[in-house]
C-alpha cells in the first residue's frame, strides 16, 4: 500500500525579522504538550478538509481556522490558527487557554494579511 500524501503542507508564518512565532510557542511546551499539538497539526495535513473535534473554521474571520488539542492532562486546550494559502496549511499564531482569544485571533488576521501581501 502506498504511503498516505499530505494534502496541505503546514508551514510557519514568519515576520520580517526572521522569527517564527507558533514554532516559538510549539518550542516552549512540554515535550508530551508539543507532541499532541504536532499530531493533531499533522491529522489536519493529511485529512484536510477535517472537522470537530480537532479544526475548525474561526468565526467571523473569513479564512482563518483553528487546530484544537487538549494538553495538560486534559485540562488545558491549546489552539493553532491557520489558513490554507496556495495548498500550504500557515500557522499564524497560538496560544494556550481561552483567555487570550481575541487577542491571539486578530494577531492571526494580521499575519495573514502580512503574509498574502509577501508572497
């Protein structure tokens, strides 16, 4: 049997300067946290379009959409936001918790917007 293919690739959004800021914050997780947030990240690579309970599309931001993982035990979930751009899964920002939504989601929109102008 074949090997499965990737239908999107994920990238990471990187600014101006060089950094790259959800490999930075994949970087600052527990080793076990990184791992469930990579698996789910590659669930979405190979199976995209995929659903609940891992991605969905973030409302109201028209092309911005979320990898969902539970971490900590199952207490805590972490969040990726992405958008699918010429075939490439870019991941434009994360966070842990609920509490930085809003704020991690217009940063999100930004990046997206900075990417699409770059490339």
């Amino acid at each position: 049997m074949p090997p499965r293919l990737k239908k999107i690739k994920a990238i990471f959004y990187e600014t101006a300067g060089g950094s790259k800021p959800v490999r930075t914050f994949l970087l600052g997780l527990p080793e076990d946290d990184r791992r469930i947030v990579g698996t789910d990240i590659a669930t979405v690579e190979y199976g995209f379009p995929i659903g609940m309970p891992i991605c969905r599309p973030v409302i109201n931001r028209p092309g911005l959409s979320e990898v969902r993982s539970t971490i900590a035990s199952g207490r805590v979930e972490a969040r990726v936001y992405f958008a699918v751009e010429n075939g490439k899964m870019v991941l434009l920002a994360a966070h842990r918790g609920k509490d930085d939504q809003p704020v991690e989601i217009a940063k999100a929109m930004k990046r997206l917007a900075d990417y699409k102008r770059r490339n």
